[in-house]
C-alpha cells in the first residue's frame, strides 16, 4: 500500500480523496499474519474491477475489527453514523415497515473507507436502489457438504447445461468458501417472487433429474452426502456475496470470477484466489473472465421453457 505517515495511521489516496488508514499493521487474519493494511491496499488495487459490481446496489457489510475467529464479528446493514457524508446510503423498505440506511460503494474512495472499518466481506443486493423491487441479477449457490469440489465441478456444469435449454447464460464465480455461484444477468423487468419461483423449479428440476447426486432440501440433515442446489438468495433484501470480495475465513480467500474454461483446471477449487496471492488475484482481474458478459435476458420466457421440460419429465 502506497502511503505516508508513521505510528498508528498512515495516508492513503483514494480517487479523488486522501484517507486516514488507522492501525495499519493490526493482524485481522491471524493463521496468515495479514494486516489491515494489507486488506486495504488489496481493496485499495482491485477497486476498478470490483465497484461496478457494487456500485448502486445496497450493501450488507461483514465486519471482524478484532480480526477473523475473533470478536466481535457481525454483519452490518445500516450506514455507521459515525461515517463521512461522501459515503452514499440508501434508505431501503424493511418488509416488516421502516426502513433501513445501507451503505453503497460507487466509488474507490468509499470501497477504501469501509475497508478501513475491518469490512472484510462485501455482500451485495441482486437488485439496485433505483429499482429494489426488480433483481437484474439471479444466483445459484452450489453449496458441497464437506470439501469435494469435484462434486462442485460436475453440479456447475449440469446447471449450465439446464439453463441452456431455456436459454440462459450463467457467469460463474468461486465463493471463496466451498463452492461456486452461478450468476445470471436479467433485464430487471420482473418482481422478486417470479424471478424466486424460476430459481426454485430450476433447482427443483435438476436435482429431480440427479437425485442421488444433488438436492433442494433445505435442512442439512435431509441432505446427506448431496451437494445443496440453494437458491434461496434470490428474494428481497437477501445478498450474495460480492465478486473480487475478500471473505472472512483463514486463508483470507477471494471470491473471484471465472471463465467455463477455467473449470477444467483440476487444481481449481473455492479457494484458488486468496490474499495470500494478491498477484494471482491480481492476474485473474486483469484477464477480465466477465469481459464479455451475455446480455440480460427476461425471466418470464425462459420460465415458460423451464415449464415445459418440468412437463415432460
């Protein structure tokens, strides 16, 4: 991290804006020596590739100002008061009534500042403040009962293979836990339920197809040894996590995008990119895997198709 300053603070830019980062060298991944300078400065580098995935979106933050396995370690959903007023909030509607400020990250400026508030994970809406009700994002977590990521491997591909027939294009992602997210782009024009109900008989249709390989049950001790079809992010105020965000977990792994081709690699799993490795994280941004993401498409036509192959099952 480039910086000037001594002791307990140091001086970093960010954009437009010079920020305080304060206890640079305090260790918030003890098993792996990792400061929060290092947090920042890796926050601080990825940031244009990382913000247009946040930028306009409500944000619900992980934060371990103690470091990882310690506490306190909570998850954040209204801005801090204590934030500058540069720091966007966007007040969202709770389902219960009222409402509730989260923070949103369009710039490196604010990416850096929540950093330095021990923000170690990034969890982001799938629909925007401009349009909260309408996700333009759908996501499948492919959730592995223990570490075979083989199991992971094989579920991803049968799950492009599915959204294919309905004609729908995932981009995929390592979790930076143990599986993977399978993520599509949608034109936002339907409401959370529809878009919820798709994700749901999708899920439902695959593991039918392979039901001693894969499952939608949601209680861990139906599950077995079945990899978990989870699609439950996929309604209102719910999160997923943030492409390029570091997660809160020894090793300091990444989540990180990926190509389909790079799910050939057998050394591939959840938690190839990590901290630990910024220049392969690093490596990884600058191959821009999203480059060329497939353009949104509408839910209600690949619903249709999807009713269809239920129908012939």
């Amino acid at each position: 991290m480039s910086a000037v300053g001594a002791g307990s603070e140091e001086r970093v830019r960010a954009g437009r804006r010079t920020l305080t980062v304060h206890r640079p060298d305090k260790v918030l991944y003890p098993d792996d020596g990792l400061t929060k300078g290092e947090v920042v400065g890796y926050y601080r580098g990825i940031a244009p590739h990382m913000v247009p995935h946040l930028r306009d979106r409500p944000l619900m933050l992980e934060r371990d100002p103690e470091g990882v396995g310690e506490q306190p370690h909570f998850m954040q959903k209204n801005a801090g008061a204590h934030y500058p007023d540069w720091v966007r909030r966007a007040p969202m509607s709770k389902e219960g009534g009222g409402t509730v400020d989260h923070p949103v990250c369009d710039d490196t400026a604010t990416l850096v500042y929540l950093a330095d508030q021990a923000v170690l994970t990034f969890h982001r809406w799938l629909s925007t403040v401009g349009d909260p009700r309408h996700p333009d994002l759908l996501v499948f977590d492919l959730d592995p009962p223990g570490d075979d990521f083989a199991a992971v491997r094989e579920a991803a591909l049968r799950f492009r293979d599915l959204l294919a027939e309905v004609e729908l294009d995932p981009l995929l992602m390592t979790t930076g836990s143990r599986g993977l997210h399978l993520v599509v782009r949608l034109d936002g024009r339907a409401g959370y339920d529809t878009v919820r109900a798709f994700a749901q008989d999708a899920a439902g249709l695959l593991a039918a197809r392979h039901p001693d390989r894969l499952t939608t049950a949601v209680r861990k001790g139906r599950r077995g040894d079945r990899l978990f079809l989870d699609s439950g992010r996929n309604a209102y105020a719910q999160t997923a996590v943030a492409p390029w965000s570091l997660r809160s977990r020894p090793g300091a792994p990444v989540a990180a995008p990926l190509t389909w081709e790079q799910l050939d690699d057998p050394e591939l799993d959840a938690r190839t990119f990590s901290l630990r490795d910024p220049d392969g994280v690093h490596a990884q941004a600058a191959s821009r895997p999203w480059a060329r993401p497939p353009r949104p498409r509408g839910i209600a036509p690949a619903a249709r198709r999807l009713e269809k192959l239920r129908g012939s099952t």
